[in-house]
C-alpha cells in the first residue's frame, strides 16, 4: 500500500528558504503514469495547489508561487522535496504531499500524506 | 475568494439526500475541465472522493455521486450517514493566470 511521509521543520524564519521531504513507501517515484506533487492548506486560504513533478523531471507550479518554488525527485531515496524560497508569514500552513495519476487533471490527488505544519516567523 | 464557489454549509439528517453545489466559469469547469471532490474529516488529511466528475475510486461508498454541468458540478450524498459529517471541496483546473489548479473553499456537512 502507498504511503507518503513528510517531514521537514516546523518552524522557517522569515525571508529563508522552506525545505520538505516526502518519502514513499509502497512504490517507486520512478513509476511511469504517477505524479508527485504538494498542496498546503490554511484556515484563511484553505486548500492551494503548489506544484508536482513526473519521473521524467517535468515540473508544473502554482503561477502564484513559481517564481519561489522548487520540487525535485531523488529516485536514489525514493522520495521528492519542496523548496520555497523567501517565506513570508502567509507561507504558514499545514503541507501534504500528494500522489497524481496519469492523466492528473481526470485522476486527481489520490494518496495524501498526513500533513506536517509550517510556521513561518522572524 | 475562489474561483470554485461552494456553499459554506449544508446539513440534513440521517438517511436524507444532501447535494453540494461548485460553481465555476468558462476559465474552469465551463472549458472543459474535469471536476474532483475531496473529503476531509477534521484533523485528517483530505480524501479523494470522486474523479473525472463522476468516478468513485475503489472503497468509496456508492452513496457518493458526483455531476457536472455547463460552469458547474454537483455532489450529492445520499442515505446521509454520521460518519459523512465532514468539509468538501470541489477541485479543477483553472486557465486564467497562466494556468492552474484550484479548489473550492469546501462545504461542512452537518449531520443533524
């Protein structure tokens, strides 16, 4: 069975850079039609798609968080990463990796991590 | 503000049809775009509930329906059980902005 964890600190400070790891157990991240990606939730802005990657390095970000977004894939590891750079307060959410199938946009998210909260402060 | 326009609630008691509304335009669900529902019961991690607007994926129950419709879909619920009682969210994607996906801001389900 697909199981995602992720992990990564608790607490950034302001205008460093956000660094989470999702590590999958169950299957491999270099599995064709499947798609990693992270969403992150808060209580103001609810549910926000940042971005997801496939085995073959395509990325696909949130244009809101582009510019500041990196997610990467270590096959090596079997497990993929969020980089967010300059974080601000509203950067502050609960974060969940996700499981996409091919095609994502009919299959949508359907293996979820259990959420590992972010606060940003100075 | 969403571009997926939920309602903030809904309720109904057990055993009654609940449906849940998601609204959206032509830059979204009215282009085209497949429409997903997620469940999420507090303090867990939201669910796939329905894909391709009308798919269940395995182990969830038959009560779960989904539709879609011109800029809009729907979920509906029926035989309303305890364990429904949860936030919904509708999800699809968006081509203003240079492309997106988007959620709903979710419906609580009370179950009176």
């Amino acid at each position: 069975q697909l199981q995602l964890q992720e992990s990564g600190p608790g607490l950034v400070k302001t205008s460093e850079t956000l660094s989470l790891t999702c590590a999958v157990s169950g299957a491999s991240v270099s599995r064709k039609n499947n798609y990693w990606g992270w969403v992150r939730q808060t209580p103001g802005r609810g549910l926000e798609w940042i971005g997801h990657i496939y085995v073959s390095g395509s990325t696909y970000s949130n244009p809101s968080l582009e510019s500041r977004v990196t997610i990467s894939l270590d096959t090596s590891r079997n497990h993929f990463s969020l980089r967010l750079t300059s974080v601000t307060a509203a950067d502050t959410a609960l974060y969940y990796c996700v499981r996409l199938l091919d095609p994502p946009d009919q299959n949508g998210m359907d293996v979820w991590g259990q959420g590992t909260a972010v606060t940003v402060s100075s | 503000q969403s571009v997926l326009t939920q309602p903030p609630s809904v309720s109904g008691a057990p055993g009654q049809r609940v449906t849940i509304s998601c609204t959206g335009s032509n830059s979204n669900i009215g282009a085209g775009y497949d429409v997903l529902w997620y469940q999420q019961v507090p303090g867990t991690a939201p669910r796939l509930l329905i894909f391709a607007n009308t798919n269940r994926p395995s182990g969830v129950p038959d009560r779960f329906s989904g539709s879609k419709s011109a800029t809009s879909a729907s979920l509906a619920i029926t035989g309303l059980q305890a364990e429904d009682e949860a936030d919904y969210y509708c999800q699809s994607f968006d081509t203003n902005l240079s492309g997106s996906w988007v959620f709903g801001a979710g419906t609580k389900v009370t179950v009176l």
